[in-house]
C-alpha cells in the first residue's frame, strides 16, 4: 500500500496578504472555500496550519460577504463565532506568541470592530 503524503508534508507555504481595500473577492474565496475545505478536513488533521488558514479565509470571507447585507444578524454571529474557534484551536496548536495566532487575534479584533461599528 503506497503512502499519500498530505499537503503539509510537500512543505506548502501559503501566504494570505491583506487585499487592497478597494478588492472584495470576498464571494470568490467563499465559492473556492466551499469546494476545497470539505476534502481539505477529511484529508488534513484538525491542527494542520494549511487546514486552519483554510477554515480562517473561509470564515473570513463569510464574515466580510456578510456585512451590510439585510440577511440578518445570525451569518455574522455565526462566521464570528468560527472566527473565535479557529483563533481558540490556533492559540491551542501554535501558543499565543506565535504569529499566525497574534495575526488571527488582531484580524479577529478589527472583524468585532467592524461587527459593532455596523450596529
């Protein structure tokens, strides 16, 4: 039986810089989130950094898609909500001076200012 090597293991480096602010991709990273993320969790282990940066883009873009449009107040809470988890699992796996975890906490911060500024 041959071995599968997952992605971690092919030394993948993702690197998520901050889009301009006039660019919102955010439906097309949802779209893309929505496919890759469901073989990404059968195939990665819950603390792969790869399947932790996915769930953050994906919880991310729901967040952001979600600001401004009368679908409710639940999309937002619920795409916080994850936010919070995948920050949890981050500081968890990585502890809480690693950058990936103070990144995630200072994007988690400025997603709960931008959340009350639109209340």
């Amino acid at each position: 039986m041959s071995k599968t090597t997952c992605p971690s293991e092919t030394n993948i480096v993702l690197k998520f810089p901050r889009p301009p602010e006039g660019l919102k991709n955010n439906a097309e990273a949802t779209s893309v989130m929505r496919e890759v993320l469901p073989s990404a969790r059968r195939t990665l282990a819950p603390n792969d950094q790869v399947l932790i940066k996915l769930r953050w883009i994906y919880s991310l873009s729901i967040f952001r898609d979600s600001l401004g449009v009368s679908r409710g107040d639940l999309v937002i809470e619920v795409a916080l909500t994850e936010l919070e988890d995948v920050v949890s699992d981050t500081r968890q796996v990585f502890g809480s001076n690693h950058a990936l975890t103070m990144t995630f906490q200072g994007e988690l911060e400025r997603a709960h200012a931008e959340y009350f500024v639109q209340c």
